[in-house]
C-alpha cells in the first residue's frame, strides 16, 4: 500500500517560515551560538516541520507583506493597550465590568484567515473567541467590558478582518 503524501511533506524545507522560526525560538530559549545549539535547532528546523507536513498541509504563500506587517503592528499595539485597560478594570474596585457577548459576522472565508481573526481576539487581552459558527458565519466573541457590542464588532472586523480578507484573499 503506498501513502500519498502531499509535496510540501516530501519536502525537506516544506515551511521554510516555520522551520526560520523554530531554529530562531530554539536559539532564544537557550541564549547561545554554541555548536551544539546550532545544530540542534537546524534539526528541529528540519524535522519538526517535515512530521507535522501532513497535519498542517502544505504552506501558504503570502501575497502581501505590507498588509501582513500592519496587521501583526496593530495586533500588538492593540495587546499592549488591552492589557493596559484590564489592568485598571481589575485593579480599581470602583470600576464594574460589563461583560457582553459580541457576535462578530465573518466575511472572510479563508479557514486559515477566520482561525487567524478568532486567534487575534482571543490573544488580545480583556476578549476570548468562544464559537466559530460556520454555519451562521459569525464569531460568538465574550469581551470582559463592552458596552456597545455592535460598535465592537465593527471595530474588530475593521482592525483584524479587513487586513485578514487582504492577505487571505
């Protein structure tokens, strides 16, 4: 019986960005250049890539890097704000939250792009993507404090879904 494997997993150097970002995460963690280190993360650079080809299939090419590199700058911007924010909520008893449940509609269709916008909210502190509804085309989004879901909603497709549909397609 032959396994049919798709041509990124034949590929030595099938993700090329995630094998870039596995040796350079794996140098990080062990704050040396040494041999040993080097060698080690060309390995896992290597290898990990090539036994997860098959779950994660082949690679996605980015179309743009300018919409890409906005986006990744307002995602963290928008992190560093969010926790600037929960933090006073938390901290000042005077302060009451008003948690809501914001359904945010997708317009995007990409499965990689809407995984991509439900991560974004829920790294962004003070919001967690509940439900992906693929049937009803919307995210089922819980925010800590919000008091107009609607306007949250459009803020988060304007923010994430709009540079998503553009890099996506």
């Amino acid at each position: 019986m032959s396994e049919q494997r798709s041509p990124a997993a034949r590929r030595w150097l099938a993700h090329p960005v995630m094998s870039a970002l596995l040796a350079a995460g794996w140098l990080m963690l062990q704050q040396s250049l040494d041999a040993g280190n080097l060698i080690a993360a060309a390995l896992l650079a290597l290898v990990i890539p090539r036994m997860v080809g098959g779950f994660i299939g082949d690679g996605f090419r980015l179309r743009a890097a300018g919409p890409a590199l906005r986006l990744t700058a307002i995602v963290l911007w928008d992190i560093v704000q969010s926790n600037i924010t929960v933090a006073k909520l938390v901290l000042n008893p005077a302060r009451t939250p008003q948690p809501a449940w914001v359904p945010v509609p997708l317009d995007i269709t990409h499965p990689n792009g809407i995984a991509l916008f439900a991560s974004i909210i829920t790294m962004t502190p003070g919001t967690v993507s509940c439900i992906v509804d693929e049937t009803r085309r919307e995210i089922l989004v819980h925010a800590l404090d919000c008091s107009d879901p609607e306007a949250a909603a459009r803020d988060m497709k304007a923010r994430y879904e709009a540079p998503l549909r553009e890099i996506f397609g």
